[in-house]
C-alpha cells in the first residue's frame, strides 16, 4: 500500500467505499464506547480496594503520639502524608501541604488566590493589575485552560516540542511582557503527548527572566510515578533547580494520587518554596479548618512508604500497557503506510496524542460520534478549544476494557482514513 | 450572698482574697484544658466508627444502576446524599449540591466567587463595585469574620438579640447602602450565643428590600439537626419563605456532617434556588472534576436517611448535654448570685454564650490561661476581634471529657468573680 497522497482520484474513491463499508459495519452494532477522559478502569480501581478496610477500629485513627485525626485541625496535612509526598516528589517535607481529594481545585485556588490577594502579601492582585495573560502550551490539558478562560485570563497558546514548550517562545514572551503572569505545564508526560520536559527545558525554566515579578510556572505533576514501563522517563526536578535563586519562589507545583488511588477520592498536594508555602497557608487557613485526614491515613496505611506506591504502579502499567500497545500497534499498521497522520509513543501519562491531517480533527471526532464512540472534543487540546490546524485528538485508552479499547482504535482508524480521502477528494 | 455591686470595698477586698488562694490552687495544679474550639469529644466520634467498614467489596461503591463511584465525575454529588441532605434542610433535592469535608470552604468559595464573578453571569463581580461591606451579626462565628477580613470586606456589628440579629437595623441599613452584599446568619443555635431565630425574624430576612440587588443572605444552617433536648428549636424554612418572590436568589444555605459524623471528614452542602445552583455549578466545574463520593457513600450507608441522622444525633445530645447542664448549673450556683455575668441557655449547639462585667472578658481569658485553661479569644465574637464592651466570651463545653470540663468551668467562675472585684475596686 502507498500513501494516500500518492493515490489518483480513482484510487481514492475505491478506497474510500471499502473504508465507508467497514465503518457502516460499526455503525451499525450501535456501540457505546468512551475513551474521551483520562479515567482509570474499574479494575485498576480495585488494586486500591483495600485501602477501606484500614480503619475499622479507632484506635487506626490516631498519630503515634495520640493526636485523633478524626477531628478538627492540621491545616497542612498529616505527617506521614507530608512524607509520602515529599518523597514522590522528592522535595523538603515542609515545603509540602497536604490537601483533599483534587489537584485541578488547588490549580484553581492558586490562581484565584493571586486574583485576589496577588503572589504574596506585598504583591498586587492580579485582579486589580489590568488585562493578565497565561502561556499555554499546546496541544495541553483543557481543564487548566478552563480556569483561565473562567477567570478571564488571556490565554498565549505556545508551541509543544518533543522537549517540551518551545522554550525559545516562552523566553522571548515572559522577557517582554509583563502582563503574562503565568505558565501551565504538565511537564512529565504531559497531557495529550506523553512528552517529558528534558533536561535542558527545566533548567531554561528554572533560569527565566519574567519581567513580571509576580510570574508563577504551575507545574502540574500529575503524572510523575505513572511509568507504563520499568525504566520510566526521568524528569529533571525544577524545585531544585530554583532554590536558592532568584526564581525560589517562581514555581507552584501539584500533584495527587487520583490516578494512583482513586480519582476523585484520593489525596492531593502542592508543593512550593518555603516563602509560597507560609503564604499559601495564611490564606488556606480562612478557607478551611483542614482536609480529610483520614483520607490521608488510609492512604499511608495502605501504600506504607514511596516503595509501596511504585510497586503499586506497576500494577497499574500492567493493566494500562496492553491497552497503549493496542491502540499503537494499530495505529502502526493501519495509520502509518497510508501517511495520513502522527502519533506520540508515550511511556507513561494517560494519553497518546494523534495529529491526523490538517483540517480533519473535527470531521473524525463527528464521525467517531456517529459511530458510538466518545473521544475528547476536537479543539480540547487548545486555548479556547481552537487548534488553529484542526488536526490534534487526544486519545485516552485507560478506561474502556482492552477489547473495546481495541474496537474504538479500529474504528478511528477507518475514520482517520476516511476524513482524509474526503480532503484528498474536495481539493 | 449578694451581688458585688452592693459590697463594700473591705468586703470585695475579703472576698478577692479568698478567689484568689483558690484560683492559685487551681493554678498549681499545672492543668492544660481546652474549651476553645467546638469540637466533639472522641467519645462523640467514637459513635460513627461504623462507618469505615462499609466500602470493603467493590461493589458496596457502585450505584444500584452501575456507576463506578470509585471514579470520577458526578459534580454535584451522589444522589443518596443529595437526598439525605435535601431532607435534612427540607429544600428540594434539585437545590441542593453534595461537596466535600467543609462547609467553610463552601462559604469561602461562595463569597471568593461573588468577589470574582459577580452573583451570576449578568452580574458585576464585587471586586469591581469598590468597598464592599457585609453584616455581621455579633457575638458571632469568627471563622465567617476571617473570611471578610482576608477579602477586604468591611465588616457592620449588628446586635444580636433573643429572636435573632435585630432586624430593625439589618432593614435600614440594606435598604439604604448599596454596598451591603451580604450578611452571615448561623439561625439556628447560633455560634456562640446558641439562639435560634423567630419566625417573625425569618419572615423579615425573606421580605427584606436590600438595595444591593446582588446582596445575599449567608445562611449558615450548621446545627440544623444539633438538638440537645428531644425538643428542639423549631426555625422557620428562610428558602421556602422566598421561594417564588424576588427575594428567590437571595439566599446561600450550608450545613455539613461535621458535628454529626467526623470534624474534618465529613460531608457538606451548599443549597440554594435552581438559577444560583445552575450558577455555582457552572463556576464548580471549572474548580473541580467533582468531591469524594465514597465518603457520600459512606455517610449515606451509614445513617440511610433522616430517622438515621436523627437517632445518631440523640446520642450525641447525651454525651453533650450533661457538659452543657454541668457548666449552666455551675453559673447558676456560683455566678447567679453575684450579679457580675449573664449568659445563654442553649438547647443546642455547641456553644455557650458568657457576658462577663464590660471591660473584663480579656482579664477573664488572660486569667484562664495563665491557669492553663484555653478559651476562645475575647473578642474573637466580633468582627475585627474588637468586642466594644470587651465583656463577651464563648464557651465550647464539647470537647473535654465531663470531669475536665467541670473543672474547666470551677475555674471560669473563679476567674470570672476575681475580674469583676478587680474591676470595682479600680473604679
């Protein structure tokens, strides 16, 4: 087989009917299959079932030196769960708060509370501060972008490389501009594309010179132990980079165990330099009395140390592996000689991203839809849901079963194919 | 005995001196009590153990029709809870939103986003309407206070009297400041004076004519169901007195399961009209993907409905109500007759409220501590910490067992007489 580009119009058009066929065969099993969110499978949920059998008695419930977690107080979170973060992290253990059961709301918070408050206590709010702007890696994660576009903030969409933002961009950006204020990243295997920032993109981040003072990276960590195999990406740790520099107070960073645990009832954490964190705290102090503590203790119960979360991982790449090498074993074979688009091989994260031919994003999304199978709106991927090529989907294989994992990759691929042949042909 | 106003001053002199030995003997014993907080004994927490052995199969997590609630999604709640909740407030179950461990984080967010995005989506967001100002019923909750301060709005002292705020001053002044947006409530056993407002009070915030059109009503509803006796206050339903006039958005309920499961790790809600609940949720869904529904799970296994919550609540009362009677029935013996205090007589709650002689509730605090008994700060029962007649002090009689709180109370009395006598002799 050659590559459509090299087909006459005939060639095309037969091609075209076989593909229409296979796909009417689809359609027509009235399928309802999802791979539009980065959800875990129920049985990667069940590896954490235990956690809930850890604190029957109540005695489970105190500290070693008799604190009682079942009431009121530690705003920043149990000890043990300070640890276990700092730990993953591989961060100072105080420059850690421990919080509930989301990231993406302590993402939100973080931003709302420059809004209001500014940086630091000396710092202006960014609400009173004008037109405020945020660069934006993309193709990225839809939810960050959410917050901004609810909060007003002018979104900068800046080119992804397979080393990460375009550092080059993001330089010459925050050099000259003092109204952007802050930067999304997703910086080990980043949301869609499974890219791990390199070594030399953190340390150009940890160098930045913002002409905002109050610039802040908000480094979403959220994969940061989600390896799909033994030797996982390594990240170089941007926190360490910054301290004891001019940019220590520079970098907000999170993470939590929803797709460790459980999403939605997990734990999560940010991490900051000491002055951020003193700061976070006299804020988060009107906000709550504390976090669910004993959602903490059952996860160090349960997962007992750093070791036991990686051994835990590995059950989780077990169930997640099959389902990546699926969809990319097919995509090599039925994407990859037909030169109708890209791929990401990630090895770790929750999703491959797939480039298909400019302008046919949208058409496959539609026709995926009308074949029962929900993926991740086209556009998502972008700042204001534009992606300016209209060729980026996100493909997320974790949740559905590897048999219908497998189905749904073999319907896209026939609609990759066709909305392709429909461009070939209308041009 | 009588009362110290009509002692002479070699007699108030006698009697200091007597104060004083048994205050020092208290002093000596090198105590550490705690009445500052309203928190639940262990033996109260003790009472919902149960529910942390209710999730340990896979499919206790399910909803009867399926759902995986171990995963993400469902925004504003598991159904079960919802209703568990809307029967609690007996508010219909579409105006109601099931969220995480914090009511105050509720309020906070819920003043935080009328600051950024205005009371809807027509409105003018409050950090752009200059100086704000809020009402603040007092003696009252002083976490609701922070949460002004923080935010730069200025905060009104309204009276408090047994019926509620006094709602002659709460009419003329919204009726004619625009800048008044809201006012905090506690209705029923209020923190800290534990008054439960009339229904002729009720009936007023209903028709109440503010000139803010986006003023609201801060109804924290936190000891809904907190009755110490099998007879409880009964307060009027504010949300279905405006239910249908314009006053119908003008209302912000919460409560939680904080008294009533686990301080901390509970569940709580926010429950207002149909178009401020669409608003919240639009706002919401930036903020997050959704809160723990296991621990919904959990608290809707446990209690299964209403009866549940409320035989579970008349435990709680008989571990509480001996604390109350034996703090109440120590006043009676040892303030009453020197005519040098007066205070409360809650039948719920989890406060009660001491007026002390103007001008000595920080000597009375200063004396307890120095005794190493922890109270609420004087003052803390005004916004801006700042009791004009510095006479107010808030007794949290929950949380040390009977005995200790019995000694806790042997000592306020002491302290209490020994500021008085301080303060005639200096006059």
């Amino acid at each position: 087989m050659t590559t459509y580009a090299k087909l006459d119009r005939a060639s095309l058009e037969k091609e075209y009917e076989t593909l229409l066929n296979a796909y009417n065969e689809y359609k027509a099993k009235g399928l309802s299959l999802d791979m539009s969110r980065g959800k875990p499978g129920s049985d990667q949920l069940d590896l954490s079932q235990g956690m809930f059998s850890l604190l029957e008695a109540a005695e489970s419930c105190y500290s070693d030196d008799g604190i009682d977690y079942r009431n009121y107080g530690i705003l920043d979170g149990i000890a043990d769960a300070k640890k276990l973060f700092a730990d993953m992290l591989e961060l100072p253990y105080n420059n850690i708060i421990v919080c509930g059961n989301s990231s993406l709301n302590l993402m939100y918070d973080a931003v709302a509370r420059c809004m209001l408050y500014g940086v630091d206590q000396n710092a202006t709010p960014w609400v009173k501060q004008g037109n405020i702007k945020f660069l934006c890696p993309a193709p990225g994660y839809d939810r960050h972008f959410a917050i901004c576009q609810s909060l007003g903030i002018e979104m900068i969409a800046v080119p992804m490389t397979k080393n990460g933002p375009d550092m080059d961009v993001v330089e010459a950006l925050v050099s000259a501009d003092a109204s952007i204020k802050g930067i999304w990243c997703v910086p080990k295997y980043s949301n869609p594309e499974g890219v791990t920032y390199s070594d030399e993109t953190v340390r150009r981040f940890a160098r930045l010179k913002p002409l905002a003072k109050d610039f802040r990276v908000f480094w979403d960590n959220a994969y940061v132990i989600h390896d799909l195999y033994d030797e996982g990406d390594q990240l170089l740790n941007l926190q360490k980079e910054v301290a004891g520099t001019e940019n220590e107070d520079m970098v907000y960073e999170f993470t939590s165990t929803s797709k460790i645990s459980f999403p939605g009832a997990g734990i999560s954490c940010v991490a900051s330099s000491a002055k951020n964190i003193a700061f976070i705290k006299s804020i988060m102090t009107v906000q709550t009395i504390g976090f669910d503590k004993l959602n903490m203790v059952r996860h160090v119960k349960f997962f007992k140390n750093l070791d036991g979360v990686k051994r835990h991982m590995k059950r989780h790449a077990e169930i997640m592996r099959p389902k990546f090498e699926a969809v990319l074993t097919l995509f090599d074979k039925e994407l990859a000689p037909y030169g109708v688009a890209d791929w990401t091989v990630p090895r770790g994260g929750y999703f491959i991203s797939l480039n298909v031919e400019k302008g046919c994003a949208k058409r496959v999304f539609q026709l995926m839809k009308e074949a029962g199978v929900v993926m991740t709106s086209a556009g998502a991927t972008f700042p204001y849901g534009n992606d300016p090529d209209d060729k980026n989907l996100r493909i997320a294989p974790s949740y559905p079963p590897l048999a219908e994992i497998k189905l749904a990759a073999e319907i896209l691929v026939v609609c990759v194919r066709l909305a392709a042949i429909e461009k070939y042909l209308a041009e």
